[in-house]
C-alpha cells in the first residue's frame, strides 16, 4: 500500500533479454517505499517508456497522487483507462476510483502541488533531451557512457583499451579509427604514411617511418649497406643501398669503371680503372676471331647453297628423263613425280633458309676479313704495353 489508500503494483525483475532493466525497476520500488513520490514518479514512467507495461504506467500514477500533483494523476489515470490492457488489468475498478476522487478532491482543494521537474542528469535512469542512452550510473564502458552515449570509439569518452578518444572517426588528428594514439606503427595509414602495418619492425614492407621497404627510403634494413634516403651516387650511399667505393659495382665520379670486385686484369682493376691488354696479344686475339668468322661465314654459306645444288641437280634428273622418253616411255614417265618432287623441296629450302643462310654468310665473312686484317695489323705494327697504373684511389665509406 502507498500511504493508506493507494496501490502498488508489484513490478517482477525483468528477464535478462527485457527491454527494462533491473536496476531500473530496483530504483523505482526504493523511491516508493522510502516514500519519494516525486523521485519515483520519472522512474516509473522510463519504465512504462521502455516497456510499454500498464502497471508501470499505474505505479505513476500512484506516486503522482501521493504526492499530491493531482493535474499529473489525473492525466496519468486517464492514460491507463485508455491501454490497451485495460480490459484485463486487474485494477481497473480501482483506477476508475481514482478517476472520481481526484476529480472531487480537485474541485475541492486545488490541483495540488506538482513534482517538481528534475534536473536533466545523466545516470538518473530517464532519458531525456540529447542523451543516446541512460544506463542509471556514470560508469564508461558498460555499454552506455558517462556522457550518456553508447559506449563506442569516437564517442568521446575514453574507456575498456581505448587509447583515447576525440570523439570522431578522424585519423591522424592525434587519435585515430580503433582509439589508438596517431604515430606510425599503430596499424593505421594516415597523414604522410604511406603504410603501416602496425609495427616498427624495418625490412617487412613497411619501415619504422611507415614508408614502404626499399632503398632509399632513409631506413637501412635488410642486407642495406647504407640508406641515405635518395638514390643518388657517389654521396656516399649509392644505388642498391651499397657503400660508395670502388668495386661495389656503381659507376661513380673518379671511376673509369665498376665491375663490383677488386680483381685486376678481369676487364676493371681494383682501382677501377681499365684493364689495359698488351697489344700484340690483343691483335693476334682479333686475327684468330676474324678467322673462325671466315669459317663460320663458310659454314653458312655451304648450307645455303645446298638447295641450289640440290636443284641443278634435279633439274638434270628430268631432263634425263626427258631424253629418254623415246626409248623407254614408262621408265621415263614413273620418274617423272619423284623427280619434281625434289625440285619443288630444293626451291623451298632455298626459299626458307638458304637465302638467309647465304646472306648471313657474306656478311658473317666480311667481319671475320676485318677482324683478321686488325689483328695482324696490331700484332705486326704495336709493342707490348703494360697495365694501366692506378691513377685514382678507391672511394671508401662507412655505413
């Protein structure tokens, strides 16, 4: 009973998939027995709010009349005589009591006292103008946060492995999508990163600077020598992310060659300067390659005028035959099919490669003429010469 002549209509505890939650219901039956009316009154209508329950919608009106606002019971008694539920309820007889007495107790002494209205908190249960969500306490993280929106990233309010949080889905603005503080190894590209994969680990595809993996990145990863950050050479990291010296295979100024190792009389000295051959080897060298290109040349030259031997050849075969027709007609005539048939093969092979062959040859037989006569021109004209001095010193860099 509420005073003396009122009643409260027992509310279970919801089921844990309800719309209303315990709490809720916890805090609305606390307020009435300590009898704050005006406490319970907003309670009891956040539950009929979320629920729908005509009791609950009772239970306001109930408080609101012991309380003494007469203007808010009778309103809220009207609103259970016209539910949905009310055929079934089982205060009906009492509500439509209460109807009668307000009316006459208003008539009598006044609308009463209304509650006076709370002041909009959030965490009172009630949800009210610019609030998402109201789970009755200030705690974050729980699904509903202290400022009363849904606990989520970019809400706001930091909570649960937040790193923090601004309150928008911006990224590189110091807090980033996933709640995570703006740096490069966080798992978010943003700003100049041009990657990262949430880690600071170099040589992965993606450096501690959040910049791909390659050289010239500025990061020395991997089997990097060095990385300077561009791909310039001789600034003391080259191309390839290789120290600046001679024999590191770059070409750089000072070098006459680079032929990446310290080897002399391979082509590139180890001091990086060519290899300087003797002369008369170099003729006699010459003499010899211009003469296997004469011999090559012949080669060629011989199986491209194969076919056209092999041509005449059957050209005379039919005119043979030819000649003999007149003495030995069937001889002759039984002879004639094979014999075209290796004309035709002849000027086709001559078609398919010997022109080719024979060209390939002329040419092949005029460089080997000017390679031999070179040589010999060297050998007979030229004195030996000794390898070229070290005239540059090699350019050496740390890392």
């Amino acid at each position: 009973m509420l005073g003396s002549a009122l009643t409260l209509v027992l509310l279970t505890t919801p089921a844990a998939n309800a719309p209303v939650p315990a709490g809720l219901v916890g805090d609305a039956v606390q307020a009435t027995d300590a009898g704050r009316w005006c406490e319970a009154l907003p309670l009891y209508l956040e539950i009929h709010r979320r629920s729908g329950s005509i009791r609950a919608l009772f239970n306001a009106a109930e408080v609101a009349y012991a309380a003494g606002d007469r203007v808010a019971a009778a309103d809220l008694y009207r609103r259970v005589q016209s539910s949905p539920g009310i055929a079934s309820f089982e205060h009906r007889a009492t509500v439509k009591q209460r109807v009668a007495a307000v009316f006459r107790e208003t008539q009598r002494a006044g609308p009463g006292t209304a509650c006076p209205a709370a002041a909009p908190r959030c965490g009172d249960w009630v949800l009210q103008e610019g609030e998402r969500c109201d789970d009755g306490n200030a705690v974050d993280g729980d699904g509903c946060d202290s400022t009363c929106v849904p606990s989520a990233c970019g809400n706001g309010v930091r909570a649960g492995t937040e790193l923090c949080d601004d309150g928008n889905a911006v990224d590189g603005d110091g807090c980033d999508q996933g709640c995570v503080v703006s740096a490069c190894g966080n798992g978010v590209r943003a700003g100049t990163e041009q990657c990262d994969d949430g880690n600071t680990i170099n040589g992965d595809g993606c450096d501690a600077t959040c910049v791909p993996s390659s050289c010239g990145n500025g990061v020395r990863a991997g089997a990097e020598q060095c990385d300077d950050g561009n791909t310039v050479d001789g600034d003391g990291c080259d191309r390839g992310c290789l120290v600046t010296r001679c024999g590191n295979g770059v070409k750089t100024a000072g070098e006459r060659c680079d032929d990446g190792n310290a080897i002399d009389g391979d082509g590139c000295e180890g001091s990086c300067v060519p290899t300087r051959r003797p002369a008369p080897a170099l003729g006699l060298t010459l003499a010899g390659g211009g003469a296997a290109a004469l011999a090559g040349g012949g080669v060629l030259l011989a199986i491209g005028l194969g076919p056209l031997v092999g041509r005449d050849q059957a050209i005379a075969k039919l005119e043979g035959l030819r000649d003999s027709y007149a003495s030995e007609p069937e001889r002759a005539l039984s002879g004639v099919e094979g014999a075209r048939a290796e004309l035709e093969e002849h000027e086709n092979d001559w078609n398919r490669y010997g022109v080719l062959s024979v060209a390939a040859g002329g040419v092949v037989g005029v460089v080997g003429v000017a390679a031999a006569a070179s040589g010999a021109w060297l050998a007979l004209t030229h004195t030996t010469e000794d390898a070229a001095p070290i005239d540059q010193p090699a350019m050496e860099a740390s890392p």
